[in-house]
C-alpha cells in the first residue's frame, strides 16, 4: 500500500470529511422535506378556508337572487324585468 497518494491517518480523514458532507447533505435534505410537507398542509388548510368562504358566498347569492325574484313577482313584472348580472371581466 506504499503506492497510495494517501496514507493511514489522512485515508482516515478522507473518509471522515466525505462522511460528514455525507451527513449534512442529507440533513438539508430532510429539513427542506420538513418544510414543503409545512408549506403543504398550510396551503390544504387555506384551500379548505377558502372553499367554506365560497360556499357561504354562494348561499348569500341564492338568498339575494330569491329575493330578487320575490320583489319583481310582487310588483308585477314578471322574470323578464330581473336585471343580469354585469360583466366584471
């Protein structure tokens, strides 16, 4: 083994130095997993709060469009004389 670039206490120090990278690596690897799986379950709860938002807007629309309705049927006017909706785009 004389032919070695490397011989016993700096072979062992390599292989110490590679293990540690080693190391680190994989721990960055795993705080990051860490903070995507965070990042996702916040981003599924803002999905659920916004889908109950919705919901509740569209129950309050439905209530609104009734009435709506009610108003025109008792003064007289029929379905035809309920306004459209404008164009927000």
């Amino acid at each position: 083994m004389n032919h070695w670039p490397l011989n016993g206490p700096q072979f062992m120090l390599a292989i110490t130095a590679c293990l540690v990278a080693i190391i680190f690596v994989l721990l960055i690897a795993l705080l990051k997993t860490r903070v995507r799986r965070a990042e996702f379950a916040r981003l599924q709860q803002d999905v659920k709060e916004l889908s109950e938002l919705v919901k509740e807007l569209q129950v309050a629309e439905q209530i609104r469009f009734l009435k709506e309705i009610n108003v025109a049927m008792k003064d007289g006017e029929g379905l035809s004389t309920i306004p459209s909706f404008p164009n927000t785009a």
